[in-house]
C-alpha cells in the first residue's frame, strides 16, 4: 500500500512547496493535519504568494519557513528551519535562534537541521531550537 501512512507512519510530513503548488492549491490532496508546507528562502512574497499561503493556514495546513535568517512578518509560520552548518559557531555572529525564539514568534518552533555532531546538537538546544534533524540522530554508535 502506498500513501501517507505507509511514508510518514503517524508523524507530520514535510513538502517543499513551490509558489505553484501554493496557487493550485495541489496540497489539498493530503490532509491538513499531517502536511507542512515548507517554504523556501527563494518564494518570493508578492501578494498572491501571501494570499495562498494564508489560505493553506486558514485551511488547516502548517507553514515552515525553510533557512530564513530574519523573521518575516507574513505569513505566519508554525515552524522556522534553519541550517545548523550555517550557525553562528560556523560563521561570524550576526544572528542566531535567539532572533527567532519563542518571545519573538510564540506560535513558531524553530527546527535545526544538518545536526551531524553532539556539538551542533548541543549549540542548538543553548539557541533555543526545539526540532532537530541530521545524521547525528541515526548513525550508531561503536
């Protein structure tokens, strides 16, 4: 069998989601529930794009905003993904999580990925994040 439930089991999904399917509103397809859009750095926000990203939330659908480094005042994410390898311990420091932390955006959880060592781990839970992803999480231990 092959469907939502076969690829995700009873965790959310993730789609990276273009201005298209945004406007077509193909996302419809899969409940709103389990789905979230994600948004890539390169939408460009023009009021059609905002509009039908604002309709996917008032439908039900969750929005992340994939490696944004300032908080965008529309729409309203629920989440924030942001590139650990691009931290600020990996470059100079002009923004961090903290930036993007639960006072300045109460509803967005801020998700760390490309989380490959107990270092990145451990710098992104002191910035605050709250979901993580990398090989960190899978590869075993000898």
């Amino acid at each position: 069998m092959f469907g939502l439930e076969a690829l995700v089991g009873e965790k959310l999904a993730y789609v990276t989601s273009t201005r298209r399917l945004l406007l077509d509103g193909t996302y419809a397809f899969l409940p709103a529930g389990r789905l979230v859009l994600e948004l890539l750095e390169s939408l460009t926000p023009d009021p059609e794009t905002l509009a039908a990203c604002q309709a996917a939330k008032n439908a039900g659908y969750a929005l992340a905003l994939d490696d944004y480094h300032r908080p965008p005042s529309s729409p309203r994410s629920s989440a924030v993904r942001r590139d650990q390898s691009r931290l600020p311990h990996r470059r100079p420091r002009t923004r961090d999580a903290s930036s993007l932390n639960a006072t300045s955006r109460p509803a967005c959880a801020l998700l760390a990925e490309k989380v490959e060592t107990l270092e990145d781990f451990t710098e992104a839970l002191a910035l605050g994040y709250t979901y993580y992803q990398g090989y960190f999480f899978c590869r075993p231990k000898s």
